[in-house]
C-alpha cells in the first residue's frame, strides 16, 4: 500500500522526469483535469493517488518522507521490491 504524497511531491516529481500533466495522465490513466487539482491540492480518491504515484515509481521516482518530504530519482538498480 502506498503512503499519501503532497501535492508539492507530484509536481517535483513530474519535474524531475520532464514530464506534462498529459504525460502524467497518460502513463497513470487518471485524466488530466485530475491531475491537475491534485496538483493544486485538491483532496483525490485513494485509488487514483495510488494510480499516479505507482506511474512514477515506475518511471524512477521515489518519494522521501522523512523529516522533509520530497522526492528524487532512483536507478534501476537502486529500487525497492517490496512496493
């Protein structure tokens, strides 16, 4: 089960990767406008945070949350198995 991520995390996140909301929307299959007010920190349905974060841990992103939350990329190699 993943834990819940800031609004602030998905936008840094999608920074790192170089990617738009459309190629966010694309890879997670949450649509755009969804994206977009999570990203204003509108308050999303479980599932559907899952669907996005799962699509960037995918594309390398991990998200950090010890004393300050964030998020950086991760090689191959470097992933967890256990998600």
């Amino acid at each position: 089960m993943h834990k819940m991520v800031s609004s602030a995390q998905i936008r840094a996140a999608r920074g790192l990767l170089g990617w738009t909301i459309r190629d966010l929307a694309a890879r997670s299959g949450v649509h755009r406008n969804t994206i977009t007010r999570m990203e204003a920190d509108a308050e999303v349905h479980k599932p559907t945070m899952s669907a996005v974060m799962r699509a960037l841990e995918d594309a390398g992103i991990e998200f950090l949350d010890g004393g300050e939350p964030g998020v950086r990329m991760v090689s191959r190699n470097d992933r967890r198995v256990d998600k």
